[in-house]
C-alpha cells in the first residue's frame, strides 16, 4: 500500500484568493450578483493556451467576490479545501487593487482578508500585480507593513511577470525587506533564469513562485542553493501554457539542493487540490522525497514556530509509518 498524500502534514504557500473558489460556490456567487457563468475550463491535455483565456476566466470570477462576508467564505471553504489534503498551513496571496471597488478602500480589503484567516491555520501575503505602476506597488508593500502586526506575512508579484520590469519593484520591496516581510515574486515562469535570478538579487526574494526557468542556468540553481530560496511550484500550471514541466523539474531542482515546495496556485482554473500536486509528483519522486518537499514547504511557510514543529514531527511520523 502506498502512504496516504492526505496524511502528509505540508503547508500551501502559493494560493491566490479568486483562484481558491469552489466551482461551485464561484457559481453561487455569480448567480447572486446576476453576473454570467464562469467560462469552461480551457484546459485539454497537448493544448497550450496563451495568458488571456486563463486571464478571462480569472476575472470573471474575482467579480463575484465583493464583500467582507464573500471573502470571509471564500478564505474559510480555501481552508476547509486544503485541510481535507492534509495542508496544515495555508498562505494566501492576494492582490487587494481588484476588490478594492467593492469593499471601498485598499484597507478595507486588507482588513477583510486578516478578519477571515483569525483564527484558521493561514495567514495573508498582499500581492501587486507585475503590471501595475511601481507606485501602486509600493503603496500595497506599504499597507503589507502597516497591517504585519496583525498579521500580514509578506509582499509578493503576481500576473504575468513579463508585464514588469524587475529594477522597477526595487523600492516596493525595500519597503518589507526592511520591515522583516516574506518576499515572494512570482518568476522564473515565461522569462528565464536571469528573471529568477533579478527577483533574488534585485528585490531580495525569500522564496520565488514557480520559478522552475531556474534551471535553465546552473549558477543560478546554485544561487538557490546557496540562499536556500524554496520554490512554490505548482505542478498544474504549466502544462495548460507549455512552459517548463514541473515534472522534468522537481527531480533536477532536489538533486541540486533547491528547495521545492508544492502548492496549487488556482485550484479553480486547473482542478486539482494539493493531493492532486503531490500524486502528480509522485510520478517522478520517492516517498522521501516527497517527504523532504513538504518539510521545505513548512520551512519556508511563515506558519508559527510551534505549529511548524508540530507539522514537521508529522512529516517524519509519515515517513517511518
Ligand atoms: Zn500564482
């Protein structure tokens, strides 16, 4: 019999808040505000996809989320999903800008987002998008600052990286490397390894999500390294827009002492929870292995120092049982 993936204790450092829906309750929501269906899936196996058809899709969702009370529900079901795979600690990554209009302000949105994790196994890492003003940026890693006592975790970069310039987030991130934040850009997924390696250098990357272009060039795989910078990598997202294979990867990234994480990314775009993640892992790694990536993830997760024990005593109860 194969360990159980659901008994593994891990932690989900890459999820985004519209992308965490149940389908159903995305329809729900929807239906609520009279707005139109969710556009199907554009995921078939071979087909690559451009940005936009996800993009579409994405927003069409993220519409349906306007009030303290959806985003309370959304968070609690993200939980309850990630619970039921074994996830012991979930961060999750939101762009405030897009819901602002709804609840009022930037704050408000942040406000509602650190009311619905109290209490849950999760935290909050405020995000900007690679395509927005570097001012824009540095006004949400200012609020990531303001709210870090009541428990915001870190800043990241989200969307399509190439939308941005790396040198231009330097102030933004300025802003929480000073204030002791998580950084954690997406990169390393359209652009090469030298995005990976500006996102290290430039702006002080703690962890980076996805990243896997890394391996495109050995010093920067060693930078990782040498920094032990964890990889989120999420392996549904890449298939669905033929970039690197996670597959090829996770083995390649373990052998050369990165740290990988798995996590889910958009479970409502790509179908799969954080079991699914680790069986498709599974395909390439040991149960060792597996065990090693889930440790990282709880090692690089922001989870609090008792709870991070506790999780990682699982890991190892796993392993020998
Ligand atoms: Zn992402």
């Amino acid at each position: 019999m194969p360990r159980d993936l659901r008994a593994l204790p891990k932690a989900n450092l890459h999820l985004h808040l519209t992308g965490s829906m149940r389908p159903s309750t995305a329809a729900e929501l929807a239906g609520y505000y009279g707005l139109p269906p969710l556009p199907a899936v554009p995921i078939e196996p071979g087909v690559v996809h451009g940005w936009d058809a996800f993009q579409a899709r994405y927003d069409t969702a993220r519409a349906a989320v306007r009030s303290a009370d959806d985003i309370a529900r959304v968070v609690r079901e993200a939980v309850e999903q990630d619970a039921a795979d074994g996830v012991g600690w979930t961060e999750l990554q939101v762009d405030p800008t897009s819901y602002a209009g709804w609840l009022g302000s930037l704050e408000a949105v942040v406000e509602a987002l650190l009311d619905a994790v109290r209490g849950l196994p999760a935290g909050v890492v405020l995000a900007a998008s690679w395509g927005a003003e570097p001012a824009h940026a540095e006004r949400i890693a200012g609020l990531a600052v303001k709210y870090a006592p009541d428990g915001v975790l870190g800043f990241g970069l989200s969307n399509d990286e190439r939308r941005g310039r790396v040198r231009d987030f330097v102030p933004a991130f300025r802003l929480v490397t000073d204030a002791g934040l998580g950084r954690v850009p997406h990169a390393g997924f359209y652009e090469g390894a030298w995005h990976v390696r500006e996102c290290v250098e430039l702006l002080g990357a703690t962890r980076i999500g996805h990243g896997l272009t890394s391996l495109e060039d050995p010093a920067v795989v060693a930078l990782l390294a040498e920094r032990q910078v964890a990889l989120e990598v999420c392996p549904t997202s890449y298939p669905p827009f033929g970039v690197a294979s996670a597959l090829n990867a996770v083995p390649a990234l373990l052998a050369d002492g990165v740290p990988v994480a798995l996590a889910t990314d958009d479970p409502l775009l790509f179908g799969v929870g954080m079991v699914g993640q680790y069986e498709m892992a599974r395909q390439v790694c040991s149960d060792d292995a597996l065990a090693r990536i889930a440790a990282t993830s709880l090692r690089a997760s922001h989870a609090p120092a008792a709870l991070k024990r506790q999780l990682l005593d699982g890991v190892q109860a796993w392993l020998s049982g």
